[in-house]
C-alpha cells in the first residue's frame, strides 16, 4: 500500500475529454484543472486561491464551483463530501482509495491495488438485486497521530 500515485490528466488529456464531452476548451477551465493538478484535492474556493496565486485568469468561486461539478458530472473528476460539510473534488481519475484527515479536512490518495482486488472480487461473487455497482469508494477516515501533527 502507498500514498500518492495514480492517474492525473495531463493538460492535453484534459483538453481531449473536454473535447469527448462536448465541453469547449476555456481559459477557465483550462486554470481550473491547472490548479487541481497542483492541488490534489480541494474544495472550489481553494481552487480558486491557486488560480490567483498563479495569474492573471478571473474567476469567481461559483464560476469554479460550476465547473468543477461539471467535471465530475462527466467523471472527469471525482467527488467527495466531506465531515465539515464541503465539497471537494479529485482530479486523480484512476481507481485509488482515501485517507481524509478529519481534523483538517484534507484528503490524501492511497494505492492499494490488494485490497482494491480483494472488494472487486468479492462484488464479482456477490450481487445487489435491484443494483448495479458502479464505482467502488473507500475512505479511511483518520486524524494525525502526535508524530505527525505540526503545531
């Protein structure tokens, strides 16, 4: 198991699937998967930090805010709700599990291909009537422990 890895568009990925979804290629858009490439995970307001911290591109929270659920309409980008309530959005788009640090509310990737395998090949045995699986989500929820929090 690791932390970190998996599968980022890169600018002219992101371009093509914008492209596949009928999505035109903004500035806007262009600078919100910029600062998402940066940042991981984040929430539209902290997208919007990035963009500014970054150049010369406007934008306004509710304008991010659209098009990063845009994105993960099209699954372009995932999704999570987190325990204070916000939505923040993942730009790693391969199969990966979560780490959410409930103190400071930010998520961390972690690759975990065994126990990935182990869930696919339990659902594969195993049906929901009525149900079909899309997506497998697990997220470990967890604080840091005295080594790893920065006073």
């Amino acid at each position: 198991m690791s932390l970190q890895g998996g599968k980022i568009p890169t600018l002219e990925e992101f371009r093509t699937l914008l492209r596949k979804h009928d999505l035109k290629v903004t500035g806007q858009r262009l600078a919100v998967h910029e600062a998402m490439i940066n940042l991981g995970h984040a929430s539209a307001d902290m997208v919007v930090e990035e963009i500014r911290r970054q150049g010369p591109v406007k934008v306004t929270v509710a304008s991010v805010y659209n098009i990063l659920s845009q994105l993960a309409d099209f699954r372009i980008y995932g999704r999570r709700l987190s325990a204070n309530s916000k939505m923040y959005f993942d730009v790693n788009i391969g199969k990966h599990l979560h780490l959410y640090d409930r103190e400071n509310h930010r998520y961390r990737d972690i690759m975990d291909d065994e126990l990935m395998e182990l869930v696919q090949a339990h659902l594969r045995r195993h049906k929901f009537k009525g149900f079909t699986v899309e997506d497998i989500d697990i997220q470990y929820i967890a604080r840091p422990s005295r080594r790893g929090r920065t006073s």
